[in-house]
C-alpha cells in the first residue's frame, strides 16, 4: 500500500488531507488524531494527500518523488496567461528536421514532463518507447506505408500525399525525423485514447521548450488500428497507441499561423 499513514510528530491535526481525498480514507477518531484507512483497496493514489499537507505528514513509498519550488501552490505566478498564450500559439507541427539525433538527457526531459500528465481515474496504465534506429524507422515507415496502399479508405485519402513525401523524404511516413515517441496502453477503451492524447500534448509542449520539434503522426496510429501486426516492428503490443516524432527543426516561422476564433456556446 503507497500511502502507509501519517506522521503523527509532523501532524497538525488541520484536517486538509480529510477534505482532500475524494474516496474518504482518512477520518478524524477521538483525541483528535486522523487515522488512513484503506481496506478496501480504492486508493487511486492520486497523491493530492501528499501534495496539499502543509507539513509533508502523509507518509507513502514506491509511488515516486513529491518535491516542492517556488509557485507550486500558485502556478500563476510561475507564467502569466499572455506568456503561455504566446508559447501556445508559436507551436507548429513540424515535418522539416535536421538529421542530427536528441541528446538522451534532453529526450529524457521531455519524457518526464509527459509522465506528469493527468490520466482518468489517475490509472496511469501507459508505456512508453521510442526509436531511434534509422533502420528500425525506416522498416516501420515501409510497413505503415504498405499498409495505407492497401486499405480502403486510407488508400483513397493518404496514398497520393504519401506518394508525394516519397520523393522528398526517405522514410516519408516520419518526414526523416531522428525519433519517433510512442505511447501505448494495455487498456482498451476510449478513455485512453484520451489520456494518450493528453500526455502525447505534454511531451509536444515540453519539447518546444528545449527547442525541439514535433508532429503527431496519425499515419502510424491509424494503420496500427488497421493492422495490428506492424505493432511487433515496436515492440509494442497494447492496442491503445499514440505516436510522435522528435527532432531538431530545419525551419523558422516568422509568425503564427492563421487561426479563425469559433463562437463558444454559452460564454
């Protein structure tokens, strides 16, 4: 069990983990003294307990590292709207790169912020990989191509833009890209492909911060979903994917893209 209790001579007894955890597993007995009690097993290890104790009480293991800096409590000041406003609006998909590969201690970074994604239900059921091989790339830019030729509906949409990329890229599924980030799940259902979505989003954005380009490539999910097979090129076998590519980008912009503003129901 992650969360194992509190630390009684931290304790101030203020209450905050009581109204913080959504399953009410902490409770208040007499003396004053709150007690962690899960014999049901439905923590979902949130960690909002830890992260909201103003005196770090709450004692847990094997669920990671809780740290804390300057604005945790107040993420406004750490950024102000019209900054990340600006850094949304400045991220382009990129599918020009340079063909020299990503430090791993800079890809590293961009796979810890991905971890920090929020997931439904806090399940957390995600694995991540990426390749870097060329060949093992490009073996997989063939099969998803050969797949796409091949599929009704596919064919009709993405064969001639592909037919295109052929003559300016050598693996044109990836626009050459140096790495190509996957994220999968064993579970099976809707909400992971939400959940990837979202942390796919978090990777891209963090990249952007180190001055790395990205792209989502529906190209491989989408024959993934067809064929189940090219998943083995990967190592990868969860039905649930999202994939990316990572690189240096071999081109500037000069402005952001045109984007027209849709009315929002309601506001």
């Amino acid at each position: 069990m992650p969360i194992l209790g509190i630390d009684y001579e931290k304790c101030v007894n203020c209450l905050t983990c009581i109204k913080t955890c959504t399953r009410q597993l902490f409770k208040e007995e007499d003396q004053n003294k709150i007690i962690f009690q899960d014999p049901l097993n439905i923590c979902n290890l949130c960690g909002h307990c830890i992260a909201s104790c103003p005196e770090d009480a709450i004692l847990y293991q094997d669920v990671g590292e809780a740290y804390s800096f300057e604005g945790v409590n107040n993420p406004e000041i750490i950024v102000s709207y019209d900054q990340i406003y600006e850094f949304l609006t400045a991220h382009r998909s990129i599918r020009r790169f340079k063909k020299e590969k990503v430090p791993n201690d800079v890809l590293k970074k961009v796979f810890d912020a991905m971890q920090c994604a929020p997931t439904g239900r806090n399940m957390r059921s995600e694995f991540y990989a990426i390749l870097s091989d060329d060949d093992q790339i490009m073996a997989l830019s063939d099969a998803v191509q050969d797949e796409i030729s091949k599929t009704p509906g596919l064919k009709e949409i993405y064969a001639d833009r592909l037919a295109e990329a052929k003559k300016v890229f050598k693996s044109p599924i990836f626009f050459d890209a140096p790495h190509v980030v996957i994220v999968s799940s064993s579970f099976d259902n809707e909400i992971e492909v939400t959940n990837i979505g979202i942390i796919v989003t978090y990777g891209r954005l963090a990249a952007q911060a180190l001055g790395l380009g990205t792209c989502w490539n529906g190209f491989t999910q989408l024959a993934m979903a067809s064929n189940p097979e090219i998943r083995k090129l990967t190592g990868i076998i969860h039905p649930k994917v999202g994939v990316f590519i990572i690189g240096y980008p071999d081109m500037t912009f000069y402005r952001t893209a045109p984007r027209s503003k849709k009315p929002v129901k309601g506001l």
